[in-house]
C-alpha cells in the first residue's frame, strides 16, 4: 500500500535558521506529492505541491523538489520565522480504480520556532 | 461559502450515543472525503464521494460508521453507538473532479465520555 515517512518532531530552531524535514513515501501508482501546514487552532492548509517527477513547488519561503529515484520530497526553507511554528504534514495521492486521489499522510512534524 | 465549512467544531458524546457530523464543501467540488485524525497522527482516509455516488468507504473502521451525501453537496458522517476510541478530529476535504489538491475544513474534535 501507500505510505509516508517523515521526520519526528519537534523540531526546535531559532528565528532565521535553515530548516529542513524529510520525507520519503511508497506509492503503487504515480503519486502527486504535497505538504500541508497546519497552524495552532486552525485546520489544515496545502502549503506546496508538486506533481511530477523534478518538480518543484514553493509558497512563503518554503520549497520541495519530487525526487522519484530517492522517493523524497523533503521541505526546505532557508530563514524561518516564529510564525512558521506549526505542525507540518507531508501526504500523497495517487488516482485510483474509483477515480478517487484520497491522500495518504504522514505522522506530522511540529515545528517550534524560537524569538 | 469560501471554504469547507464542518459542525459542530467539538462535539461531546456519552459512550453509547449516536453523533452526526456535517460537511459544507466548497461549492461546486464534486469530490468530497472524510478522513480521522488521532492526536498527534496524520489525518487517515475514511470514505469518498463523487458527486452523491459513495465511490469509496474502504476506511470506515467499523459498520457503526455511516456517511451520506444524498444531493451531491453537503454530507454527514454518523457514529452509532459511540466507543472511546471513536474520540479524533473528524475532517472533511472537498476537491474538484480529479484534482489531486483537497481543501480541508477546521474539523469536528469529537470526545466520547
């Protein structure tokens, strides 16, 4: 079956450090591959996407590039602010027999960023 | 409206008691899930719809759960006999046609007593 990998939280770091989360997945099919954001009290936000294989989908700062030989789509940004503190989920979705693209997520990264 | 609009946002049920948890999409979005989220989990798929045609509800954890989305737009999911392990944000996500991005609503937090 499908499945997501990513790295366990939290992660701490201070204001306009460099932050990176991996992330790997399994697919049975040709996934479409997807960050989403979710901030304190608030509901689940797509972040970036990306949808083939090289692509690179970026928002706010915040970057990942679909690389189907190493099966990863790690989340990169190069200065974080306190306002990026969030819990970060990386998800995939592959079309199915029912035309469905339910998505498959990971288990969730919270990120904490210090003043 | 806007976005995926769900309520109630909590919802306290006693052990036993039958709940039901409605979903506003984004007007227009043929594709409609739910999906559960355990603390501290990924959300994890529950059923899918296109249109009013429940296409998928491989995920539904046991018969107690039913979803519904008789007119193509705004859908419920039931819990019947409610457990303590049913107690998760129930979040529903609408996209349209085949899209591969989804939209989610802020989600039910439903805590069985």
């Amino acid at each position: 079956g499908d499945s997501v990998t990513q790295m366990e939280g939290p992660v701490t770091l201070s204001e306009e450090a460099f932050l990176t989360i991996n992330c790997t997945y399994t697919a049975t099919g040709y996934p479409s591959l997807f960050w989403y954001v979710q901030y304190p009290g608030e509901g689940l936000q797509l972040l970036l996407k990306a949808t083939k294989a090289d692509d690179k989908g970026s928002n706010k700062g915040f970057e990942a590039t679909y690389r189907k030989e190493t099966t990863s789509f790690h989340l990169e940004k190069g200065s974080v602010q306190v306002s990026d503190s969030a819990v970060y989920f990386c998800a995939l979705s592959v079309l199915g027999d029912t035309g469905r693209r339910a998505l498959t997520f990971g288990s969730g990264t919270r990120l904490q960023v210090q003043p | 409206g806007a976005g995926v609009s769900q309520s109630p946002r909590y919802k306290v049920a006693k052990r036993g008691q039958d709940v039901a948890l409605r979903c506003d999409p984004i007007s227009g979005h043929v594709s409609l899930f739910w999906y559960q989220q355990a603390l501290g989990q990924g959300p994890e798929f529950l059923t899918y719809f296109q249109n009013e045609a429940q296409l998928d509800k491989s995920g539904l954890p046991s018969d107690r759960f039913f979803a519904e989305r008789p007119e193509g737009s705004v859908s419920t999911l039931k819990i019947q006999r409610t457990q303590q392990e049913d107690s998760a944000v129930y979040l529903c996500a609408s996209s349209l046609g085949q899209a591969p991005e989804a939209f989610f609503g802020q989600g039910t937090r439903l805590t069985v007593v």
